[in-house]
C-alpha cells in the first residue's frame, strides 16, 4: 500500500493508447479514434472512485466517465456513440448492472483491490468473469490473504487456464505446500512441497508484476518493527473468560463429538445435542424456529466467538448496546448475567456502563493497563501514536481513556463523513499537540496517510492477517520520516492467541507459494483438513482453555529446539526492541513465563522497566522474527536502541576467575548482548563511523547492501585470523 499503483496504472495506459505526450497526440481522441482503440473498464471500490478520477485529470488525458450513482443512463449513450475512453465503476456498481458493462467490448478491464476476487462463489467473482475483453489487469497489496486456492482464483480470472483446473492445481499445489508445512511432515512431503512451490513461483512470474516498499523507498524509509506483546488478562477477565466456556451453547459445541448419552450409537451433535434450548445464544438465534436450523449447532460458532473476543478486550463490550433493539438487549443483559456471576457488582452491573470514569479505568482490562505504561512512555518522548481497533463501541472506551489521560486527540471511523476525512488527517499530521489518533482498522479508502505518527498500537488482532498489515500502512509509507514501531496487543491465554497463530500460518503460506521462501514449520495443522487439525484449526481449538498455557510461547519453543536444519541466519541474531528509555532485557525482568524458564532468542525483546514492574505481559516478540520475510532478511543487521541507550562503551559483566598451568587468570565472560555490541561496533570502525552515525546508515541501506557489508566485513576478518 502506499507504492501508486493507481499513478503507475494511469502511465501505462498513457503509454498503451499515445497519451505519454511524447509525440504531440496526448490530446482527446475523435470518436472513430475511439472506436478504433477500445474502451477501458475500470471496476474499483466506492471510496476511491472520485480518487481514481482525480488523478486521471491530473496525469493523462482520457475522456473520462463515473458510472456509478445517478446519469448512468446517459454515460451508457455516451460509452455507446464512442465519446468515453475510460468509464470508472465500483464494485457494487458494477455487480448490479452487470448485464449492462458485460456487452460491451472492453479493450483493457483494470480491477483495482483485486483481491476482492478471491471467493469463486462470490456474486461480484461470477459477474467479473462475464466481462468481455482479452486484457485484464488486477492490483493489489495483498495478493493473498487466506488460502492459497484464493491465488487460483484471481489467476484465473486474470489468465484463465494460466494455472490449469482448479481440482488440478487444489492437487498439485494447494494440498502438498500445506501438508509439507506440517511440523512433522515427513521428508518426503517436504521435499515435495519445496519442489511445487518453485514451480508455482516460476509459473507466477510471467503473470505478477510485483513491488514492495523494500525494493522500491526503503532507502528512504526509517524502517519498522512489529512487536506482538501477549499481556496477561486482569483476574476478574479470567474468570469471565472460563464462565464462558462452561455455557450450554459452547460445551454442545466441544462435546459434539462425543457419544451421545441417550445410549444411542450417534454422537451427540447427531442425536439428542443437536440443538441447545437451554443455553443462552442458542434460543435467541432460533426465537423464530424453536427446532433449530440446517447448520445446527454450528450457527452457534460465530457468535460465540465473537464474544470471548469481546471478553479478551473489555469486559463492557459484552453488556447491552443501547443502540441495539430492546429483545438484543435483553438477551445481551441475560447473558453477561451468567458470564459475570458473582462479579457482576466489581464490574459495574449488567447493564452499560455510563460513568466517564468507570469506563476509563484501565484496571479489569488487562490489555488497557499495558497501554496505559506505553503511552506514558511515548508521550514523555514526543511520539504520535495511531491506536487502532476494528469495534466502535472499543474506540468509544479507548477515546475515554485517552481524555482522562489528558492527551488531544483525533477520531475516525465508519461513521466519519467522506468529506471530513482527509482535513481530519491534514490536521492531526500538522499538529504537534495532537498524540493519538483513534482509528477504526475497517476504516479504509483514500488519503489516511498518517506519516505523522511512528508509533501504531492495534488493540485488536483480526483473523484476516490483511487487515491489520494494512493498519501499519497507515503511518509507514512514503513520507515517513521516523522509525515506526508497532504493537499488537495479545490477550494472552484467550482466543486470540488462536488468532494470531493462524496469521503467522496465513503468512507463511503466502510467503510460501507468491515468493517461494522457506518458512519455519511451527504447526502441525492443516487447513481444511480434518486429518489435521493439529492445535489450530477445529472448533475444539478454537474453544480452548489456554488460561493456565503459554499457547504461542511453547510453540516457538519447540521449534527452536528442532535443530540448526530448521534456522536460518537471521534466525541467531539478538533482535533488540525500542519501547522507551530505561530499558531492560526482557529475560532479566522475570515475566518470560509464570514458571521462570528461561526465554529462547526469539523472545529475548528489551522491554522498559516501568512496564515490566507494573503489567503482567506474560510473552512478546517481533514478528518479523516468526514469519521468514524471504531473502531480504537474510544478512540484514537489526538495529534499533532507545534514545538512553549507548552503544559505544558496552558494559562487560562481573570478572570470574580460573586456572591455567597453575597460575589464577583474569577473563571477561562476555554475554549474547555484549558481543553483539562489540561486534557491532567493530563494525562501524571498519565503516569509519561511530555507531549513531553508522545506525543511521543501516537504516536507509538497501538489503543488498547490508549483505555486501556483512561479506566484505567477514572476509576482512578471516584474512586477519586465517585460523579463525
């Protein structure tokens, strides 16, 4: 996101159709002209429409048309008699009047957020594929977010047959990339899988044109971080937490699979437990059809989902909404009665809470108390800060908060109104007085260029791991002039944990099958395969008592113990983590685990003392660390220190003491960290800089040169030290 994509798509069709200027015909074409040519289609999302617009008057010069909203009538006359080169649509837009666009012959069809294109079973897909043209030209950032059968769908839709049927490719792709990722996989799988994936890379190419921010601005970027901080939830959050998980509505769900207890030979979810008259969610979703639905129980999944998510953030979120209608709220008011228990007097009651500081205390919320210590800590240093989260009624809670802490904010969500956006942005990018802004992560569409700020909290994680990639967006992209730090705020022992597991495997699919990287093998899960459910997929996963585990924890550390076949280089390097001043190594504050072990390199995260004292985070580390980034990792030099801290005189640890030949010998033992600093600052020397000056320089290097300097500085040494 951020790369201009839209700019870049203008230039070539400027380029296609002799608008560059080069020649002296930029200029309007006559109808016969036009005729001759062809038309554009360009199908995008509503919000961005006028945008897409805007920048054709800006860069090239096309007769241009919006059929969307009233006149489409006459647009159509217009597109009809040749007096329109491109017409602009939406995705809605187009759906509807499908019947209409599909007859005309297109000579180049653009669909901008092509990944909008990935259900095949979606109404837009099966509209999309009824257009008539030989060119069709999809972009977007994030080509895959789920499931690698989605890269099929948009392929095809862009090169039909380019990557054969889709029972062929579900075959001879899909099934062996995800069964080779298994942590246990046998060999044989994994060489399978690494053999398809190349070829899949090797296909792709000649049909993905790809740009990244690494190859295209990271000279000129500062760079980011991701830390992923799992803060362990307040007691009363816990105990309303596993209240939960004794419901009638969810037990029915784990126990589905059990025999039934009436005697019969059938499992419960086909006998006698089928539907649950006595829960709370389940009489309430079939108050119109006492016996039930076709998807019973598993109608109940979703929502009970939604609520232990809503548990894991703030114990008000699962109160009566105001805004919703009186049976809601009523059911609403049922259901945290029996989830709150005898906690219902220390959490306010059952109904919502009204009270500015009811709301804004940070004590029942285990996440809240975190944020509470890092924005303490970013404010006394001047950061800015974008604190996303994807529910309304969250944002209404954090903006609470946020004016009780007394820090000028700015707001915007759904409801904003599309023309008060982008001076909202202007404003709060402007304003050094303004620290937070409050930001819906649904909120999308043009101009939310946030460069402003450096530091990005999401309250919230979302199953599509997209969605909260392109947070990030908002504030690292070009213009960015600071280190951007991020922090995805985990509900440690909840569903989340579940969440964030299936991001990092999203990921790594991804990763797998568009770049071919080799990725870590963490789960032993399979998607859509109930072989192998493994620890992530399944509803017994998924309605786990993680409470009393270290679900995430234990799963990079039975990884690490795997063995060097499985690490890569960047695998061994100390990752150290700006968080603020007076900072401590994380493995030294005790909170690696409740039983003390000792923390793996992955989770060695340098984390500021005042939040360690005071906040149960339980777990953190850098995601860049779980997910392989591919190549441009490899060789890279991670550097980020908090304004406090000084490279350039390490401390050494106390003296010990030892014989040799009978003689008692002095020798500094030197810790991980320590050598990481001298060998940091060595080089530096050999770049003639001092390490500030030379921390600069690794941040606006490019991967390529990082890794030469990395070569260049180890061949240096090994002529120095032949032996060595």
């Amino acid at each position: 996101m951020g790369l201009g994509k839209t700019i870049q798509t203008i230039a070539f069709l400027a380029a296609v159709f002799g608008k560059d200027g080069e020649y002296g015909d930029s200029i309007r074409l006559e109808a016969n002209e036009v005729q001759k040519r062809g038309h554009v289609l360009i199908i995008c999302p509503s919000s961005v429409i006028h945008n897409w617009e805007s920048e054709f008057s800006k860069w090239a010069n096309f007769s241009v048309a919006l059929y969307h909203g009233a006149n489409r009538e006459l647009i159509v006359q217009k597109l009809e008699a040749h007096e329109v080169e491109v017409l602009i649509t939406s995705f809605d837009s187009y759906r509807i009047h499908e019947n209409i666009l599909s007859e005309v012959e297109w000579q180049i069809v653009i669909v901008d957020e092509a990944h909008r294109l990935k259900n095949e079973k979606s109404k837009l897909y099966i509209a999309c594929l009824d257009i008539k043209t030989r060119r069709r030209i999809g972009l977007t950032g994030t080509i895959m977010q789920n499931k690698i059968m989605e890269l099929f769908n948009l392929f095809d839709w862009v090169a039909p047959g380019s990557l054969g049927t889709r029972e062929h490719f579900r075959e001879f792709y899909d099934e062996p990339l995800k069964h080779g990722q298994r942590s246990t996989a046998p060999e044989r799988f994994v060489r399978v899988a690494d053999e398809r994936k190349q070829h899949l890379v090797t296909v792709l190419r000649k049909y993905l044109l790809r740009r990244t921010k690494e190859e295209t601005i990271g000279h000129l970027m500062m760079g980011k971080e991701d830390n992923v901080v799992f803060c362990a939830m307040s007691e009363v959050q816990k105990r309303v937490y596993r209240r939960m998980l004794q419901l009638p509505d969810i037990q029915c769900l784990i126990n589905k699979d059990l025999p039934c207890g009436c005697g019969s030979p059938l499992t419960q979810v086909e006998c006698c437990k089928r539907t649950v008259p006595n829960g709370i969610i389940w009489p309430y979703l079939h108050r119109d059809n006492p016996e039930g639905c076709e998807s019973c129980p598993f109608c109940l999944v979703l929502p009970c989902l939604v609520k232990l998510q809503q548990i894991s953030n703030h114990l008000e979120l699962i109160k009566p909404n105001p805004r919703d209608e009186l049976e809601k709220q009523r059911k609403d008011a049922e259901f945290a009665s029996a989830v709150f228990g005898p906690d219902s007097d220390l959490v306010g009651g059952n109904a919502q809470n009204e009270s500015f500081m009811g709301l804004s205390n940070v004590k029942h919320c285990g996440k809240m108390r975190a944020l509470e210590k890092l924005m303490s800590s970013w404010a006394s240093m001047g950061d800015k800060i974008l604190l996303f989260s994807y529910s309304v009624r969250m944002l209404d809670i954090l903006e609470k908060f946020v004016i009780r802490k007394g820090y000028s904010f700015s707001r915007l969500d759904g409801s904003t109104p599309t023309n008060l956006r982008q001076s909202l942005v202007d404003d709060f990018n402007s304003s050094p007085s303004k620290l937070v802004f409050l930001i819906s992560t649904r909120a999308g569409g043009l101009g939310l260029n946030l460069v402003s700020a450096n530091r990005v909290v999401i309250f919230d994680p979302n199953w599509n791991p997209a969605q909260d990639l392109q947070a990030q967006d908002r504030s690292f992209r070009f213009g960015q002039k600071r280190h951007v730090v991020v922090f995805r705020l985990l509900a440690a022992g909840s569903l989340e944990e579940i969440v964030y597991s299936r991001q990092v495997y999203k990921q790594q699919l991804s990763s797998i099958a568009v770049s071919g990287k080799m990725e870590k093998r963490y789960f032993e899960g399979v998607q859509d395969c109930k072989e192998f459910q493994g620890e992530l997929f399944g509803i017994c996963n998924l309605f786990r008592d993680l409470s009393d585990k270290l679900f995430t924890s234990e799963i990079i550390e039975l990884h690490g113990r795997q063995g060097p076949e499985h690490r890569s280089h960047a695998d061994e390097k100390q990752v150290i983590t700006e968080v603020g001043s007076d900072s401590v190594p994380f493995e030294e504050a005790s909170l690696g685990s409740p039983s003390g072990r000792k923390p793996s390199d992955s989770e060695r995260t340098l984390i500021s003392k005042p939040i360690l004292e005071d906040l149960g985070i339980v777990y953190a580390h850098r995601n860049e660390d779980i997910v392989n980034l591919g190549a441009s990792t490899q060789g890279r030099i991670e550097v980020s220190f908090s304004q406090s801290q000084s490279l350039a005189e390490p401390c050494f640890p106390p003296v010990c003491k030892r014989k040799r030949d009978g003689v008692a010998v002095k020798k500094h033992v030197l810790s991980s960290k320590d050598q990481k600093k001298i060998q940091y600052s060595l080089i530096a020397k050999s770049m003639c800089m001092d390490e500030i000056e030379f921390s600069k320089w690794v941040l606006s290097a490019t991967p390529l040169e990082r890794e030469k300097l990395l070569q260049h500085y180890y061949k240096k040494r090994k002529e120095k030290i032949p032996n060595g």
